[in-house]
C-alpha cells in the first residue's frame, strides 16, 4: 500500500493488516515441513479451470544452482526457520524471514521476483513524522459533496488519523523498497502485512509502471478500479498466504497490535476508502476461476475501468460505465475548479458509502459479504444500477462552493429509488426541511446547505449551493437532457 495524497484516498488504510494474536513461540518449534514439495496451489472451484502453477520440487533444502520459483535468497518456501519472534527480529532475522516470505509469494502467485526487496521496520511515531497529508479545495467539495466529510472539518485532518494509526505497510515503488510499521517496542513484522506488500514489490517488478499509471488515472472512480486490481492481487494472495499458514506451513505468529485509528465518525469515510481492498481480492479470484493466474496478469494491461467492475466482476471486461456530461448553466459568479475535463465520477463504491453512512441501508448489510475472498457487502439495491456519473464543484468569488452531481442509471425505476432514497436520507440524516418542489434545505451542521434533487428518466441531478436562491446561480434549473 502506497501512502500518498488524498486524491488516491483509497490508498488510506489497512493494507496487510495483521490480527492482534501475538504469541511467543519460535517457527522452527511449529515446523514439521517435507522434504519435497508442499501441497499446489489452490485450484477453482467454478468455471474454468486455472492454468496450474509450475510446481517446484526439490530434495531436502540445498540451494539450487540457479534461481527458482519458490526459493529466494537461501531459502525455499517450505523451509522452517530458527526465528523467535517474541524478542524482536534481528536484522539477520528479519532478512531470513523476508528471503522466505518471498519464496513463499513466488509460491503462491506463479511469478518469479526479479530482485531482493530491501525491507525497513519503523516505529509507528516515526512513520506519522514522515507522512505528508494533502487535499485540494477540489477534494474538500468531492467529499463534502459525497456527505462523508462535512464543513466543520478537513479533508487533510480526516485522512491524517488513518495513515497515522491504521497503516502496517508501504511499499514505495520509487525506491523499490518496503517500510513495515512495527507497534511493538521491538522490531516485529507481521506475515500478512509483509506477503501484501512484497506483492506490489513484485507487480512492480513484473508488471512496469503500474503505480504510476494507476496515480495517473483520470477520475475517483477509474482509480479506485484500478486499485481494485492492485489492491485485490495483494490481497487475494495475502488470503492464500494464511490459509497455507492455517494447513501447511511453519509461520510467525501475528504480532500485538497497536490501538489502530479511532473511527468515531468516520466509518463512512472508511467505507469509501476501503471498497478495493473488500472487493479486490474477491474480483482477483474470479478473475483466477476464469482463466488461472494469465487473466490476472493480463488484467494489469487492460485493468477495470469503474469500481462497478470490481463490486461485479462479470461485468469485466465487457461492461464499461456511461459517459456523463454536465452542461455549465452557471451565472458569471460562479465558476467550474480549473480541470480537464471538468469534476470528476465517483461511481458506485462512493455512492454505496454515501447511502450506507448516512443510514440509507439496514444495520448491518456491509457485515454480509457475498462471495468468497470479500471482507464487506457492497452491493445494495439502492446503487447497484449506476451505470454513470459526473461530479463538477463550482466556487464563487467569496470562497463559498457548491456542485452539481449528475447520475445516469441502468432504468427510470433505478434513478427513482436513489433520488428518493436520497431525499430520504437528507431529512432523517442531516434535517433537511422540504421546500417548494425538488428542493431541501438543511439549516444547520456540517452540511448545511441547500439541494435540488430532480430525476428525469434514468438521470438524477442533485445540486448544492450555500441558499435556494444560489442553485440557480450554480446550475440553472431545466429539464435534465437525455
């Protein structure tokens, strides 16, 4: 996981994370590995077969003349270490434990790592030092306009307590290098965190510039697709790193962990953030059922273009979202943020955290994962027919913002259940009063502002502006275009 930015606010928290077990035995005390190779790697159980993963074998644990996948550095995959983690790693230790960690990613993933990936243990305080939070006056409307993040806060104050106490792990692709966050006084690292992130150390090495497009990717919503594919093959083999540890293998126990970040609030924020972690892995291993480990690498060069794809991975890679379009019908003092081309698209990952935050769903539907591999539910009736979306801030010569958020959806039946949903959830939620024809207004709070939600066929407008009087002046209210 990549600590960067807010604009790539999926980047936020949680990747790799550990349990909070602790223990204090040794590996080599839980080890009873064979002397051959340990059991394939797990195979489909739907649609079609995967392509197998080259199976290496070797006799006791004698180096092999070149290199192999499944063996890194001195060390096989299926190899016990004299390691005790109760005490702390040494570095000899901790390089030991990351040869094998490697071997064992190698394993798992059918890729062979081209290089050793130098890995750092820090200390929480000194990784919340070296991180850098930023947010644009852009961001602030996103957010603001998706109800997660209201007035009386910061974008930048939001995401600073997720970096700082909810991160385990970055891989940083520029240095090609590895920083694991260690809450214990000792120098620990946990298995998960480290499988995860060796993961993007080898997609990087495999796969090219993959971080670097993926940043460069156009809207909130083709980046957190393309996160989905990252975040997922991380995540997917991190899964089959612990049902290996579960069956098979010698393995660190997980380390105690720190208190993590308060989410008071914030959960909605969470949610957001959080879909591609949840829904990767699932996407990855249906991508895997498909056509074994070659569609999963050859999603890195055609990778899903909306987190509608990741949430419904047989609608990749046919499906595409819909091209939505908002005319500018501002007056002369307002003014679109300076992008091309204007705003941005959410999409439905953002929408679902926008209707589950604000109790649009019941209690626990995000509890009710689905389908194998995925953490959280975010599939719901109320935004699983999105099929488009544009979000475009506007800002005055005051500094006073607004926006209008135009979404396209699968039938006019789908449109009229956000567009009441969402009217529904502006009363209950934030107390909004109803004012002539489309138009609430919320008199106090962080998001006291005024709306105007019209649906016209498949198409939802909402519009924000600070009064009633100024969403005309923001967008001038006609009929939605087809």
């Amino acid at each position: 996981m990549r600590a960067r930015p807010v604009l790539l606010a999926l980047l936020v928290v949680l990747a790799g994370c550990g349990g909070a077990t602790g223990g204090t035995t040794t590996d080599a005390a839980t080890a009873t590995p064979s002397a051959t190779a340990g059991a394939s790697t797990p195979t489909a159980t739907a649609g079609s077969t995967p392509t197998p993963v080259p199976t290496p074998t070797h006799s006791g644990f004698d180096d092999p003349p070149t290199d192999r996948l499944g063996w890194e550095d001195g060390y096989w995959y299926d190899e016990s270490l004299a390691v005790n983690a109760s005490d702390g790693l040494t570095r000899s230790e901790r390089d030991a434990v990351v040869a094998r960690t490697m071997a064992r990613v190698e394993r798992l993933r059918g890729l062979e790592f081209e290089s050793t990936v130098p890995v750092e243990v820090i200390d929480r305080e000194t990784y919340r030092a070296g991180e850098n939070v930023t947010a644009t006056a852009f961001d602030e409307v996103v957010w603001e306009a998706l109800l997660l993040v209201g007035e009386d806060r910061s974008v930048e104050t939001v995401f600073e307590s997720f970096y700082g106490a909810s991160v385990q792990g970055s891989y940083v692709p520029s240095e090609d290098r590895i920083v694991v966050v260690s809450d214990s006084a000792t120098p620990t690292v946990d298995r998960r965190t480290l499988a995860h992130e060796l993961v993007h150390a080898l997609q990087d090495q495999q796969f090219g510039t993959v971080f670097d497009r993926a940043s460069r990717t156009g809207s909130r919503d083709e980046r957190l697709a393309w996160q989905g594919l990252i975040e997922g093959d991380a995540g997917y083999v991190e899964d089959l790193y612990e049902e290996r540890c579960r069956m098979e293998w010698s393995c660190l126990p997980h380390p105690s962990s720190g208190p993590g970040a308060s989410l008071d609030g914030d959960m909605g924020v969470y949610v957001a953030a959080y879909q591609p972690y949840s829904d990767g892995p699932a996407f990855v291993h249906h991508l895997r059922q498909r056509g074994g480990w070659e569609a999963v690498n050859g999603a890195y060069a055609a990778p899903p273009t909306s987190s509608t794809q990741v949430i419904h991975p047989d609608r990749y890679p046919d499906w595409s979202p819909s091209q939505v379009r908002v005319p500018d019908r501002s007056d002369a003092n307002w003014t679109r943020f300076d992008r091309s081309p204007p705003g941005t698209t959410v999409g439905e990952a953002s929408l679902f955290a926008t209707v589950w935050a604000n109790g649009g769903t019941e209690t626990f539907h995000l509890q009710r994962p689905s389908r194998p591999h995925r953490a959280y539910n975010y599939t719901h009736s109320t935004t699983t027919g999105w099929v488009g979306d544009r979000l475009v801030p506007y800002r005055n010569e005051s500094g006073a913002t607004g926006y209008v958020l135009r979404i396209e959806w699968d039938t006019a039946g789908d449109a009229a259940a956000f567009a009441i949903a969402y009217r529904d959830l502006l009363r209950t939620r934030r107390g909004a009063e109803r004012r002539e024809g489309d138009v609430l207004v919320v008199p106090a709070g962080p998001y006291a502002d005024a709306f105007r939600v019209a649906q016209s066929g498949t198409n939802v407008t909402i519009v924000n502006a600070p009064t009633v009087d100024g969403l005309d002046a923001v967008h001038a209210g006609r009929k939605v275009e087809s």
